[in-house]
C-alpha cells in the first residue's frame, strides 16, 4: 500500500473526490442499494481485482504502466472489502 493520495476524476458524491470505501458506501442509496447490497458488491469487485498484478503483464501493460496503476487497486479499502 502506498501512502499516495487516492482521488477520483469524478466525485462519487456533491463534495469529495476522495477513494474512499466509506464514500462509496455512503452513496450506495443514490443507485438504489442498500449497505449490505453495497458491500457484497464492493466485495466482489475488491475479489476480481485482486490478482490484477499478475494478469496485467498478460494484457500487455509494461512493468511502468503496473506501477503507473497500483494505487488505483492496492490500498486499504481493497484489504477491508476482501476480509
């Protein structure tokens, strides 16, 4: 986990452009959800990405575009959903 800020191109809610778990979370009702629904989903999610390290070289990204990308699937909120 790198101690990088972690921000969205589009806000998830009116206020904050911050990745954040519990932001997502907390606007699971705009998209008719309910928190346990959210999280089921926020756990799946966190579990298909999980091996993305290993599968991106087979994709074709350079060592460069894997690092380029890690904060965008290795943090803490990924550790949180999957345990």
């Amino acid at each position: 986990m790198t101690g990088m800020p972690r921000v969205h191109a589009l806000a998830l809610n009116e206020t904050d452009q911050d990745a954040s778990l519990d932001i997502a979370l907390g606007v699971a009702s705009y998209f008719r959800l309910d928190k346990a629904e959210a999280s089921t989903i926020a756990k799946n999610v966190g579990d298909a990405v999980a091996t993305w390290h290993d599968v991106a070289p087979h994709h074709g990204l350079t060592a460069n575009q894997v690092d380029w990308m890690a904060t965008a699937f290795e943090h803490d909120h990924l550790a949180a959903v999957r345990a």
